[in-house]
C-alpha cells in the first residue's frame, strides 16, 4: 500500500518553532551578533546587524533554525521584523504558520501579496 502523496515529505519535516508573542521578541537591531552553532553553522554566523541587508539574514536564519522560543525571543525584534517581513524568503509552510498564529504579520503578507 502506497501513502498519499505527500505525507512522507510531512512526516519527515522537523517541527517549526513560533515565539508565544510578538511582544517577546526583544532582540539586538543594531551592531554585531554572532549566532550559535545550533543556529547558524554555515561558516558565516558573525551578523552586522548595521550592513545593509545582514538584519533579514540574521531574521530568515533564526526563523527558520530555532529550535526553542528563547532563540527567536533572544535574535529578533518585533519592530523590524513587522518591517522586513515581507522580504524575508521562508518556506511557505512556516510563513503560513507565524501568519495563522499572528494576525498583524498575516496583514502584511496579504499587502504585500495585492502590491
């Protein structure tokens, strides 16, 4: 017997991490942060924050890696992250989870998909 298509893929994708508030996430906006490991191990987890374009790298990175609350809490900042929001690549899947679970960031997505 055969699984519906698809249901492998989803049985094998590790689980997303979301804040419990956007109010929570009071992270660094500005200098220079070094991720962990466990975030970032690519060989270039060392941020300017102050770089054009580093801050959406840092948020994608973090998005998309943390493996507790307390990574995005402590990387992320609400006020930006409302403003780069839609400029972020993420994979839909989690996209649509921070959206479901935030209605502002929701709002957001919708802008700047009618743009």
């Amino acid at each position: 017997m055969t699984s519906p298509a698809g249901s492998a893929a989803r049985r094998c994708a590790r689980p997303y991490v979301l804040p419990r508030g956007l109010d929570l996430l009071t992270g660094p906006t500005t200098g220079v942060i070094t991720l962990p490991g466990h975030l970032d191990w690519s060989g270039n987890a060392v941020y300017d924050l102050d770089a054009p374009g580093r801050l959406a790298d840092l948020y994608r990175t973090v998005i998309i890696e943390a493996a507790v609350p307390e990574d995005l809490h402590a990387y992320l900042d609400a006020g930006p992250l409302r403003r780069l929001w839609s400029y972020i690549w993420l994979p839909p899947p989690l996209r649509q989870a921070w959206q479901a679970r935030f209605a502002d960031l929701a709002a957001i997505g919708a802008l700047a998909e009618s743009a």
